[in-house]
C-alpha cells in the first residue's frame, strides 16, 4: 500500500505542475503528519449527525451575503454547522495559489499522505467530510465560493489521482462563516482544510449462503 501510494503521488505531482505558476519560491513546506497520526485521530468516531450537504452549502452561502447592523464582530459569529464540532477532525496545511484552488506543488506531499491514510483499514469503513475555510479578509461570499472550491479540489484529486471511493467523501465551503480559530479570524490557520469523520459507510447485505452438497443430495432426493 506504501508503494502504491508513493506512485499515485508522483503521478499526480507530474499531472499538475504543469498547471501550477512556476513562480512560487516564497511557498515553504509545511510539516507532513505522520499516516498513522491521521488514522489513529480520524477513527475515533462512534455517531455522528445526518448531515444534507447540499442544504447546508445554501445554507452558508446566504448567510454570507446577509448583512445586518445588529450582527455581531467575526469572532463572535454563531457557528453556521454546529454539528462538526466535536466529531473526529484533522487540520491539513494545504497551501494553494493565491485565490485559486489551485494545490501548490509543496502540498502534493500533504495530500499523498492523507490519501495513504484514508485507503489505511482502520479507515476504510468511514466517510469523511472535507472543510475548505477562510481568513476574514476580503468579501464574505467570495471568500465562500473560494473554499468551496479549494474543498472540491482536494476532494477531486482524492478520488481522480488516488481513486478513494467517492462516496467516501463529501466537501464544504465555509469561508470565515466558520472559523478553525475563532478568537483569532485573521489567523493562517483559518485557511487550513479540515477534515472531518462523519459517518459509516452502509454495511453491504451478506452474500447467500453456498448450498452444501448434503443439501443439494436431499433436494435431489425429495424431487424424485
């Protein structure tokens, strides 16, 4: 498995450079976590809620363009998805191209492991959640639909480039409608993706049972 997935993210570094600016000397290599890290965190979940992702993208993507005098400064903004908190959830610093979904080559390392982690068995019966979010800098709605984007991208790379199952996976944008670090809006951190253990994938029905040769003898008999 450490092999494949060593190949999986050299193919995949090759398959993008191309599209990513040459000019990016200033990008620093975050630090990678460990694939057993991930998985030890990622699989301690027991329940979690019945999430409509597509409701509650509407849902985020309104309340970024609400304004109201009466409502209150980012850091004291009621969380728009309640429900994530608390679940199993690893915070990846995946570094993109400014204002683009565009994953820099320094993050192609990030992704390969989480994708390592994700195909790991402990990890395999689980679907997961991945959260783009934002710094509150620039316009509400835009900063939406940028980490929407940006979730969909390591979501599409997840399954396009390292074939994880999509229905494994599902993404979210929350612009700064939901901060990682909420008394710090402004914070580098805000512009992490999370991502989030959110269900079981639904058991498969047992195969039938293989007819024995004794059974198939009685049967034969009971037909004469």
């Amino acid at each position: 498995m450490r092999l494949r997935g060593l190949a999986l993210l050299v193919a995949f570094a090759g398959s993008l450079v191309a599209a990513t600016p040459a000019s990016r000397g200033e990008a620093t290599t975050p630090a990678v976590p460990s694939r057993d890290v991930i998985v030890n965190t990622l699989s301690k979940f027991d329940a979690g809620p019945d999430l409509d992702i597509a409701a509650l993208k509407q849902t985020v993507l309104e309340k970024s363009r609400s304004r109201s005098r009466k409502e209150p400064e980012p850091s004291k903004r009621p969380l728009v998805v309640p429900d994530i908190v608390g679940l199993p959830t690893f915070n990846f610093n995946i570094q993109f191209d400014i204002d683009t979904p565009i994953i820099l080559p320094v993050s192609y390392e990030m992704v390969g492991r989480l994708a390592d982690a994700l195909v790991n068995a402990p990890l395999l019966p689980y679907t997961f959640l991945i959260v783009g979010h934002s710094q509150s800098t620039g316009k509400r709605e835009a900063n939406v639909i940028l980490s929407q984007r940006r979730a969909d991208a390591v979501r599409d790379v997840l399954i396009n480039t390292f074939k994880i199952s999509s229905k494994r996976l599902q993404s979210l944008g929350l612009g700064e409608e939901q901060f990682i670090d909420q008394a710090h809006p402004a914070s580098p951190v805000n512009q992490q993706i999370q991502v989030v253990t959110i269900g079981k994938l639904p058991e498969e029905p047992a195969a039938p049972a293989a007819v024995t040769s004794a059974a198939r003898k009685s049967a034969k008999k009971k037909n004469k």
